[in-house]
C-alpha cells in the first residue's frame, strides 16, 4: 500500500486530471442521487470509494476528502491526524518522528502538490474533522453540495 501512496503522489497532475473529468459525472448524477435516496446511495457509493482511495492512497475514509488540495497525499495517514500541515517533528530527511520508516505525508502532500495545476490549494487551511462523517461519502457530498450551490444561484438569478 505504502508504495502504491508514493506512486499517487508522484502522479499527482495526472491523477488531478482524472478527479476533473469524474467530478462532473458524479454531480451530473444528482437526478440519480435524489431519486434514489442520498441515504440508499450512500453505501454502496461509499463501498466503491472506499476500495478505490484505500487502493491508490490508503483512504481513511474520513468522509471529508482534500486530496485535491494536499497532493493525493491523504492527511489522515499522519500518525497525529494532523490536517494543517506537518509538526515540529519531521525529520531532515523528510521522515516521520513518530513512524521513523515513513516519510511525512506533508512532505509527500508539498511534493504532489508542486505537481498539481491547483498547487496553491495547500495553503488553504482545512476544518477539523468531523468524525461523525467517517465513512461516509466524499463523493456524495461533493455532488449534494455542487447541487445545491447551483439551485442557490440559479433562485438568486431569477
């Protein structure tokens, strides 16, 4: 697995490229979603995610994704779930304190970031985790949100 979370990471462009075309899809599914049941939906979706993200870049399942913001590096592989970046504790050959055998996943997340058309989204600062989101669906959230925003400024415009 570790392997196969460096090799996304050193892909990052291209594996940015892919989430741009399968974003759109997602959210063009809503009808889908809404006939359905977000509910309904919600585990089988959350099923294929899972077993996609934990393959490419050993997901946790946090529910709240920001791969695209740190590189295809996922933050909650940090041994101290940091979200904002490293601790004090990165060693000078870019290693972990705490896992010595692992390089930090914010030095993975600079490096896939400097990569990515979108590099400068690592600046931004994330929100804490709600853990009441674990294992739930990134994607589904995405699309829901995307729709929603889109209903707002379409009844906005009108």
């Amino acid at each position: 697995m570790y392997s196969i979370r460096l090799w996304t990471v050193r892909h990052a462009r291209l594996l940015e490229h892919v989430y741009r075309i399968f974003e759109p899809v997602i959210v063009k599914l809503q009808p889908l979603w809404n006939s359905v049941g977000y509910q309904r939906a919600e585990k089988p979706v959350s099923m294929v995610e899972k077993f996609s993200k934990e393959l490419l870049f050993d997901c946790k399942m946090c529910g709240q994704c920001i791969l695209s913001s740190t590189g295809m590096s996922c933050p909650m592989n940090c041994p101290k779930s940091l979200r904002n970046g490293p601790c004090g504790g990165v060693r000078a050959n870019g290693n972990c304190e705490v896992k010595p055998e692992m390089r930090c996943v914010w030095v993975e997340a600079w490096d896939g970031s400097q990569k990515m058309k979108g590099s400068d989204k690592i600046h931004v600062v994330q929100l804490p985790v709600d853990h009441s989101q674990k294992g739930s669906s990134s994607w589904l959230r995405v699309a829901r949100n995307t729709s929603d925003s889109t209903q707002d400024s379409k009844s906005v415009s009108k």
